[in-house]
C-alpha cells in the first residue's frame, strides 16, 4: 500500500491524522449508547486498544482513518476513513461521528466522500466496502448515499459477523 497524505481538504472541513489529543473525544463517544454497534462499548480497556490501533494504523499501513474537524477547528468531530487490519476481508471506508449534534450535518457525508475519492484515486484501491450492522440505520442511510450497495454475498469480518457489507463504487472523478 502506497503512503497516503495525511490532510484532506473539503469545502468545510480538514481531514487529518488522528492525534493523542483525540482521545478524549474517542473515549467518551466509545463509552456511550452511540457506540452500541462497535462492540467496545463501556470497555475502557478495548476502547483504549481500540484507539491506539487507529493511531497505529497509520505509522503500519502509511493511511488510516482520518480525524474530522471543521475548518479552523482542530477539535476532533469523528473519523472517517480508510480502514484495513489483516484480519479484514476487504479495504473499509469506515466513519464514526462522535458529537450527535454534528449527525445530519453533512460532515460525514463530506468526510466519506473525501476519503473514498482518496481510497480509489491514491492509494489505488479497486475496491471498497463498510461493514455495517443493519440496524445502525444512520451508517446505513450514509452508506447509501454515497452510492453504496448491499453486498450479501461478500465476507464479513469474524468480530463483525452480525455486521452487512455495503460496496461503494469508485467515485466518478469526471467532473
């Protein structure tokens, strides 16, 4: 896998690499009835692990999940981002927003784009999925409008296997 820049620009927001300040924001959205379908939630201990691998991510594969923040804001809204431990079936473009105030903003939607633009066009994916549990209906409502479909036949992460897989399509850079 190729290196990847570590800032992402989009009309509104700056995508970053995750930093140790970050961990706060991470640690109270993992801690709450928001993070139900991560599977981590209420475990200090897993969260924590959880967080240094997204930190870990990067210095290992060269890319990972990008922090969002507004645009002179460095305060960190959520991740968004390429995501591909070895265990993984395929390339992810995973998201999580931490603030509920910022859902139905756009910013996920915005962030997802950028990275999924990115994912193709840099780091030269051919393809790309999010695992997503069916009753999470916000990523699901995000999955889709991105462009994503239902991919029942595709595997699934062992520690997600009450997960679906949505596959995006490579993001039409004819503009």
């Amino acid at each position: 896998m190729t290196p990847s820049s570590t800032i992402l620009q989009t009309g509104r927001l700056t995508l970053r690499r995750p930093a140790p300040g970050d961990w706060p924001a991470f640690r109270d959205f993992m801690m709450s009835d928001r993070a139900t379908f991560f599977h981590q939630q209420g475990n200090l201990g897993t969260i924590w692990r959880s967080f240094a691998a997204e930190l870990g991510h990067w210095d290992i594969f060269g890319c990972g999940m990008w922090s969002v923040t507004q645009r002179g804001d460095d305060r960190a809204l959520g991740l968004v981002g390429p995501w591909t431990p070895p265990d993984w079936p395929e390339t992810e473009i995973g998201w999580m927003i931490f603030d509920p105030a910022i859902e139905g903003t756009g910013i996920a939607t915005e962030a997802a784009r950028a990275a999924l633009t990115h994912a193709f066009n840099v780091l030269g994916w051919t393809t790309a999925v999010s695992y997503i549990h069916p009753d999470n209906t916000r990523s699901v409502a995000l999955a889709e409008k991105l462009g994503a479909v239902r991919d029942p036949k595709a595997a699934r992460p062992a520690n997600y296997d009450d997960s679906a897989v949505w596959r995006h399509q490579a993001p039409n850079t004819d503009h």
